[in-house]
C-alpha cells in the first residue's frame, strides 16, 4: 500500500511510492547550522547591493539548499532572490539557476498563501531564465527539471492570479514540448518533471491541460524521449490519484470530465499504453479510498465505468496482438504492457470482472512476476561460454525489482477475478496454471542439475523466485478448489480437477519451504475427492514418473557429458516423495496390476535413498499396500503382496543399517505378519532373514563393541534393534509360524554370550508376562522354561542350540533345578 501524499513535495513522494531512489533532495548532504544559513542569507545580500556574484555566493546558495529539509523561505528572502535573477547587472553561473530554482520552490511550497506581487513578480524573472540567450539545457539537464518544477508549483499556487499563472503553464509547455529530449538521457529528473505535470494539472485555470495531459502519456513514445518503466508507470498512476483528489476537492467538474473524455473514452494514437493503463488505474484508486469529494453519483460512476473500460479495452488489444500470449516473441513493449497491468490492478483496488483482464493477470504472473522458464533457458544457453557474473545480476534485479515485490498483491487480485469470470476462461487459465507447473518441474531439474555446485548463488536465486510462484498456485489451487468441488460440477470435472492440482503440486514440492495452512486445506480437499473415484486414483498414480524415467535423468544435451545419479536429483525426490505420501491415502482403491507395474519399483527403488526420509515414506508405501484390500481383486492382490515381500525383505535388509531406517523396516515386518495369511511362506521366509541379519550384524556388533549387551534399552546397536524386532514378532505372528519363530530364535539368543543371553532373557520375561493371548502364552511359557534352562547350563552354545531345537516343538519340559523352576513360575 502506497503512503499517504505529502503536503510539501510531491515528487519525493512520488519517487517513494515507485521504488525511484534518486532524488535531489535525498542527495548526501549535511544540513548546515543555522548560523551558516544566516550567513548565507547575509551574503547574498551582499551580492545584489554590490551588484557582483562570486564563487562564495555560490557556495552560499548551496548552503540554503543543502538545508532545505528544515529551510524556510520567507517573503524577503524570496523577494532577495527574485531580484538576483532579475536583476542585469549580475552574471550568474549556469549552476546558480538550479539552485535559485529551488530556493524558490522551497518558498512556493512551505509558504501557506505566497505574495500574489511576489508571484507575479516571478514571471518576469523566470521569464528571463528561461530565455533563448539564458537556458541552456545542454549544459545543465538539472535546470530543465526544476524550471518544470517551480512552473507547476506556482502555477498551483492558490494566492496567484490568473493571468499570472497562465503564463506559467504557457512557459512549461514550452519547456515540455522543447526540450522533453532531455528526459531520454536522463531519467532520474522524470519525478521531478512529472510533479511538475501534476501540479499543473491541478491549477485553477483550464488552459493547457489538455495540451499537459497529452505530453504526460505520450511522451513514453517519442523519438528520443525517455523508456518507459514499471517505475515510471507508478508515478503516472500515483500522480492521477493525487491529481484526481485534488480537483474534486477544487470542485473542478470541467476538467475531471475532460480527462474522462480524453484519456478514459477516447482512444489516442500518440498516447502509450502502459501510461493510459496506470493513469486509469489511479483514478480507480482514488476512487476505492474514497479520497473523491465533492463529486456526483454520476460522475463517480462514469469515472469508475470509464477507467475500468479503458484497462479491459488496452487488455484486449494486447492479447489479440500476442494471439493470446502464445507468441514467443519476447517484446519489450508488451512485457512492459502486462507488468503495468498486473501491478495496476493490484494498487487500484477492486475492480469487476472482467475475463481479459483476468488473462492478462495470469499470463503476467507466469511470464513476467515469475519468468523462471525465460531465466531457465538463458541460464542454460550462457552455460556456452557467457559470464556468470550477467547470470547472476540479471536474477538478483528480478528479486528485487517493483513487480516481483507486488507478486502478493497481484495473486490476490487474480484469485478474486477467478471467482466471477466465466467458465470459459476459467478453464482455460487453469490449464495454463497447470502445464506450467509442469514444464518448471522439468526445467528446474535441468538447471538444478548443471548449476548445483557450481554457481550455487544463481541456483539459490532462482529457487527464490520458484517458491514465490509456488504460493502462488497454492492460492490459485484452494479458489479452484472452494468454486469447482461442490455440487454444481459433475463428479468427472471434481476428479479432474482434483487430479490436475495433486499433480501440480507434486511438480512443486520441492519449492515447498514452509507450512501453509491454504496448502493443507487444498490437499484435504482434493485427496478427500480422489479416495471417491478408482478412475481418479489411478489417473493421479499413473502421472509418476517412470521407473526408466526416474534412474535415465532428463535428457538434456548438457547432462548428457554428465554422469546421473538419481539420488542427487533433489527436484525429481521432491516430486517422488509428494507421491508416497499421498498415494496410501488412496490406495485402496488402487488396482493390484497398476500398483505392481507403476508404483512397486519407484517405491523398492527409493527405499534405497540416503535421505531417510525419504526411505521412510518408501517403507510406509509399503505398509499401507500390505495392508489394504480391494474385495475386486482380493486373490490378485493376496498373490501380489506375497510377491512383493519376497524383495522387500532383501531390498530392505540389503541396506541395513546404512541406509535402510530401523523404524521403516519395523513398520513394513509388523504390517506383512498381520496382513498376509496365516502360515504365507513369505513369512516364513521373513522371520529366516531376520534372524540371518541379526545374528550376522550381533557378531559384527560384538567384534566392536564389548559391553554392547548391558543396556537393552539405551542406544542400540543395528543387530539389537533387529533382535528386538524378532521379539516383539512373538506376539505378531499366527500361530503356524510360531515354533519356526521360536526354534530359530532359541538358535540364535544361545549363541550370545551370557550377558546377551541375560538381557534377552529378561526382555522375553516382561513380554510374556504381560500378554494376554491365552492362545500361546502356555506354548511361550514352556519354551521359555526351556530356553532358560538350557542358557544357564554349561554347555556349548552348539549344543545348546541343537537341545532347544529339539525341544521348541513340544509344551513339556524337564526341569533339573526345582528353586530355579519356582523361582522362573514366580516371574511369569
């Protein structure tokens, strides 16, 4: 939101509101001493009684303005000054103009009602500045600036005459029409010339002001005159708005209808786009603040209609010239165009709906706001040879140039305009939406994977960008979401869509930075709607990347001299991983074959991921397979899963512990012993590998580690957590493969050594004691008699084991040791 307008300088103002930073009085000067500003004053009158002007009266007058913060011109010293530049008996410098010039507006401004004879007296005097002998643009561009400057305040001037203030806007005209080249070399004086313009605009009198408003929004397109800006285009929009309060507040109903008549309802050859774009663009502004006064119902209605007219109508013609921005020309003065109109849309207020504008906002977001596929592809093709220096400039103004700043603004104006247009267009901006977040996931990854290492700063840049554009079709998504997953629209339009904005989103994960309550709102939303449609489910699984796709890479002529890795692929993880969470919210309704050919080896493949997050969703994918069911295809999904176990358990134990996650395995076991049926080899065969890895990694772990067995519950060890696994698998597993368990179990505890042995002892005690399956604990109590008994015997863990193997089969045990016997009963 712009501030407030000063009371004294308008084209400070001006150059606030617009992101200009170069002002003359926001130059490095230090304010003078009030003494030092006496002095001054006391020299200068010292130069017109000695009628002699020398350099230390220059200085003087650099004194004053240096000061002009807290200066206060009073009458006598304006009158001081208006007799120097009169008077023809002192040579002034060229460079005393422009301070003379200033003093005097300083006076102009700060005074409440200035002299009317002063004033008057001032034509005379400017007059002769202004003269073809005196002015000399050339060598002074800073003088055509500040005479343009000090006319218009005057001119504005309430306490000056008529006749005296037509002179003034007859000499800035003049100086307009004249020397307007002067702008197209130096642009920083445009605030100044276009305070200048607004108090003009604003004088009492008529004359002129057609002739000034047709200099004001022309002058964009002259030969030699100034390139048009976004900066430029906020002056001219903030400009209108301060002009537009002040004449209703003058009750100046003729030229508010004129500038309707002229700009807002008549088309101009010579007038610039952009210019009338923002010009209308303020007077709507000034209208949503309700800073008008004193106007009619009619006239503000006719003002509001007009200026909305005159946007739509500069809109239209821009996408019938782009052929609705499918042209990849990249035009300056289109670019230009959509920027101005995004960025006065967003300052003006609310605005109707209107379905060109609504176009133009969207394709400015995508293009403009945030170029990133144009960055991309100059990124891309500088990688030939040109400098990373151009590379990285060229992004950082992006970051901070005024429509990247106004992106919040602009999204938000475009998100309430989708609401009200059409369906038509709609649809089709929602398919523009969509596509390009695709084509950005692609992009992104290519220039992820060429700058990563090497020009991170740029990378980092970009990422900026991208996850600014990714807030953005957050906010889209949730209005598409709230319009279109209602009643209204058949259940195929709510699956499309629904299936459009998850595979959008998965495109962008990776920008996802932080928690956004519009994105969890979505995601419900959207999910909620796809767990209703197996068509729906299997379209959004179905648009994960390929298995070949993911372990390829992009093909991309730079990364073809590189080797891919798709573990560094961040982009590509990114997007995997949006899809494992959200397809096992859904996945009941996944077919088996769709599950086996396209989810089954990206999930087995990023198991193995060294991010162990990533590893952990792969885990949970499989988890919730295991324990769905689809009465459809419950044979063929039975028959899958026992499959899939198969290599799960060596895919999984292959990597651990280095990459596998404990809890992802744990997770994965617990799942396929409940769900699978009762005595399913793959049990069998899981609970054989478990206890080959554990007894494998315990004898690893012991070769390190001698105390390793005196705290169960402390940091464990990778063969601790598995044996813990198998443990708890005791009160997990049907009953089929209970005495497998048992026997291999009974195997390996007695080949630990004796503290291993106790610990387990103890864990296996606590469990057993406190289940409450009265199905096995008389067959858990009988071999843990056993097993006990046979760890406290002094005998080879061989033999041991070859007894307990024997035994685990049959609920009888012998017990040598009666108090050993009551002692263990005791426990359980």
């Amino acid at each position: 939101m712009a501030k407030a307008a000063p009371t004294l300088f308008l084209e400070d103002w001006l150059r606030s509101v617009s992101g200009f930073s170069n002002s003359f009085s926001s130059r490095n000067y230090s304010a003078s001493s009030a003494r030092a500003i006496i002095q001054a004053w006391a020299e200068l009158r010292d130069c017109l009684q000695h009628k002699s002007f020398q350099s230390h009266h220059l200085q003087s007058l650099k004194t004053l303005v240096n000061s002009q913060t807290s200066l206060h011109v009073a009458e006598p010293q304006a009158k001081l000054l208006l007799s120097i530049l009169s008077s023809p008996d002192l040579s002034l410098p060229h460079e005393s103009y422009i301070l003379f010039l200033r003093l005097l507006y300083i006076w102009v401004r700060k005074s409440a009602r200035p002299s009317s004879v002063l004033i008057d007296s001032a034509v005379k005097a400017l007059s002769n500045v202004f003269s073809t002998t005196q002015y000399n643009p050339q060598k002074s561009p800073h003088l055509f600036s500040e005479g343009v400057l000090l006319l218009g305040s005057l001119s504005f001037a309430p306490s000056a005459s008529e006749s005296s203030k037509t002179v003034f806007l007859g000499l800035l005209c003049w100086l307009l029409a004249e020397e307007y080249q002067v702008l197209g070399s130096f642009s920083e004086l445009i605030p100044d010339v276009l305070a200048g313009i607004g108090y003009a605009l604003c004088s009492s009198v008529n004359v002129h002001f057609v002739t000034i408003l047709d200099f004001m929004l022309s002058i964009w397109g002259k030969e030699s005159g100034p390139q048009g800006s976004v900066s430029h285009g906020l002056m001219i929009l903030h400009l209108m708005e301060w002009v537009m309060s002040g004449l209703s507040s003058f009750r100046s109903l003729e030229k508010i209808n004129t500038f309707c008549q002229d700009v807002l309802e008549t088309t101009k050859a010579n007038y610039v786009p952009f210019a009338v774009v923002m010009a209308a663009a303020g007077v709507l502004r000034a209208l949503n603040r309700s800073i008008v006064s004193g106007l009619g119902l009619d006239t503000i209605s006719r003002l509001r209609r007009s200026a909305e007219d005159r946007i739509e109508s500069v809109a239209r013609d821009l996408i019938s010239r782009t052929r609705g921005f499918t042209s990849s020309d990249n035009d300056h003065t289109d670019s230009l165009l959509l920027q101005c109109i995004s960025v006065a849309l967003a300052r003006s207020g609310v605005v109707s709906a209107r379905s060109p504008l609504f176009i133009c906002l969207a394709s400015a977001l995508l293009t403009e706001i945030f170029p990133l596929r144009r960055l991309y592809m100059k990124v891309l093709k500088s990688m030939h040879g040109s400098s990373a220096v151009l590379r990285i400039n060229e992004v950082k103004e992006h970051l901070e140039s005024l429509t990247f700043k106004e992106a919040g603004a602009i999204t938000g104006v475009f998100c309430n305009l989708y609401v009200s247009v059409d369906e038509q267009s709609k649809h089709m901006m929602e398919n523009l939406v969509w596509d390009h977040c695709q084509h950005i996931y692609m992009e992104h990854r290519q220039v992820a994977l060429v700058l990563r290492g090497k020009e991170d700063e740029v990378l980092g840049d970009l990422e900026k960008i991208a996850e600014s554009a990714f807030l953005m079709v957050v906010l889209f998504a949730l209005a598409v979401t709230k319009h279109k997953l209602n009643s209204k629209f058949n259940q195929e339009t709510q699956m499309d869509t629904s299936v459009r904005i998850l595979i959008s989103f998965s495109c962008l994960e990776y920008f996802r930075r932080i928690r956004l309550p519009e994105y969890m709102d979505t995601i419900r939303g959207i999910v909620v709607s796809v767990q209703e449609s197996d068509s729906a489910c299997v379209s959004f699984v179905r648009s994960m990347p390929t298995y070949v796709d993911l372990t390829n890479g992009p093909d991309f002529s730079f990364l073809r001299k590189m080797e891919y890795l798709w573990s560094k692929d961040e982009v590509q993880t990114a997007r995997i991983l949006f899809y494992l969470r959200v397809i096992p919210t859904c996945i009941a309704r996944l077919p088996s074959p769709v599950f086996g050919k396209v989810v089954a080896p990206t999930m087995f493949l990023y198991m193995g991921h060294p991010n162990g997050k990533v590893a952990r969703a792969s885990h949970s994918m499989f988890s919730a397979f295991i324990s769905s069911g689809k009465d459809s295809d419950q044979d063929e999904r039975e028959s899958l899963k026992e499959q899939l176990v198969f290599y799960y358990i060596q895919r999984s134990l292959v990597e651990y512990p280095e990459i596998t996650p404990f809890e992802g395995l744990a997770s994965g076991v617990a799942a396929l012993v409940r769900h699978l049926p009762a005595g399913s080899p793959a049990i069998f065969y899981c609970v054989h590998c478990l206890v080959e890895k554990a007894n494998r990694l315990c004898i690893e772990d012991l070769a390190h580690q001698d105390d390793m067995w005196k705290n169960w519950q402390g940091e464990s060890e990778p063969g601790k957590k598995i044996l813990d696994l198998l443990l708890r698998l005791i009160s997990l597993v049907d009953i089929q493969v209970l005495p497998d368990l048992m026997k291999l179990l009974a195997q390996l505890i007695a080949q630990l050594p004796k503290d291993g042995q106790n610990m387990i002892l103890n864990e296996l005690y606590s469990q057993v004691a406190e289940s409450d399956d009265v199905t096995r604990k008389p067959t858990l109590v009988s071999w843990l008699q056993s097993l006990s008994y046979l760890c406290f015997q002094e005998t080879s863990g061989s033999a041991a084991s070859r007894k307990v193997g024997s035994e685990a089969n049959s609920t009888s045990v012998r017990t040598p040791d009666p108090l050993k016997d009551t002692s263990l009963n005791a426990r359980l």
